[in-house]
C-alpha cells in the first residue's frame, strides 16, 4: 500500500499487536501533489481522504516501486561518490512511476509555510465543492473562530474560503459544460449551486460570460 502525503498536512500512524505496522517513510522536500478527484467513483484501489493525502493499493505495482524505493535508502546510506546524483536519478524514476500508477502528478518547488488548519480547509473544498458548504462549517472543521479563518486562509493562498469555493464550483462546471451534455440545470445541482439562476449569475460574474456562450465555444 502507498500513501502519499503533503507538506503541512498533520498525521500519524497507528499499528496494533495483533496486526503490526511495518513501513517505510520517505520525505522529500519542497514536493506537492496534486491527487485526481476521486468523487463519485466506486474503486476499491484508490480511496482520497479530506485531509490531503492519497491512499492506493499497489498490488502488482508493488513489484516495481518497492525496489526502486529501497534502491533510493541503500545508495542514501552508502555516502560513496555520486550517491546524491544517483539518489537524484533514482528518485525522479520512483517519482515518475507513483504518478502512473497513482494518476497523480506533482510539482518541485518551494513550498509555502501554510498552516495545517489552512491546508485541511482547502482539502476539505477541493472534495465537497459540489454540497453545501458554508463559512461556519469551515470553521467548525478547523476549530477556529470563522473570521480569524477567513484572514489566515486569505494570507495562505492569496483568496478568502468562500471565495475559494466559488472559484472551485466554476473550474468543475466549465469542465462539465465542456465535456459533458447535461443541461445547465444539473451542472448547477452537481457543482453545489442552490439553482440554476444562481449559477448562472455566478458564471457570468466570474468568467464575464454567460454558461451557455460558455459551451458554444467548445
């Protein structure tokens, strides 16, 4: 089983006597997944949880990643010339090879300080963009005043929550307008908007164009 986890993302792991945990934990700095969106699939392999990591049973898979991940821990040991570039190599090939099998891509970078409260707010809309969500719901889930939330959050990703919301019902519905026939009435239902009229004010105001010119172009 792999599990994918991202930066500021808190966590444990918990084993028991009956079934022992045994694992091996590879961090790797200023790295950020970006996981699919698993919404609506009914798939024992893969299962996205709401707080920023991806859970996936490698079965077959296992038979080639788990080598080049014990590869990796060998050679960082070693501390013999080249190990750093072959580590580097070694790493790019595992990298590489989770994201096929995983259908998850990532990005090399500096990674923000964002705080743990923020990245599980973000999670959290990024899977339930489509059900009623409210500022108070949100700060119910962070434990946190809904104000001091909203400052934060903005600080974090340069943008308030529930305008972060908004921002991800639109990016779905553009898709779904592009990509599917439904009627614009039901990519209203689907991506979280109480009606079709309210939807349709809302795209207009966000892309300057109505739904309907929208899926002309396309």
């Amino acid at each position: 089983m792999l599990v994918q986890i991202n930066p500021n993302i808190r966590h444990t792991e918990k084993s028991s006597d009956k079934h022992p945990l045994s694992y091996i934990a590879l961090g790797i700095d200023d790295l950020l997944f970006d996981f699919p969106d698993h919404s609506g699939q009914d798939s024992e392999d893969t299962a996205l949880s709401q707080n920023g990591c991806q859970i996936t049973r490698l079965h077959s898979d296992q038979a080639d990643i788990l080598p080049l991940l014990k590869m990796i821990l060998a050679e960082a040991h070693r501390h013999e010339p080249a190990s750093e570039q072959i580590c580097q190599y070694l790493l790019n090939a595992f990298l590489l090879k989770i994201g096929r099998v995983t259908n998850s891509q990532f990005s090399a970078g500096s990674v923000p300080d964002i705080s743990g409260e923020c990245a599980q707010i973000k999670d959290y809309i990024d899977h339930h963009y489509s059900e009623e969500v409210t500022l108070d719901d949100l700060a119910a889930l962070s434990h946190l005043n809904k104000y001091y939330l909203s400052h934060i959050f903005s600080k974090s990703y340069g943008v308030a929550p529930i305008n972060y919301l908004l921002d991800r019902c639109i990016l779905n519905s553009k898709e779904l307008l592009k990509n599917t026939d439904y009627s614009i009435t039901h990519i209203a239902h689907m991506t979280g908007f109480s009606s079709a009229n309210y939807f349709s004010q809302s795209f207009k105001k966000h892309t300057g164009i109505t739904a309907a010119a929208y899926r002309k172009n396309f």
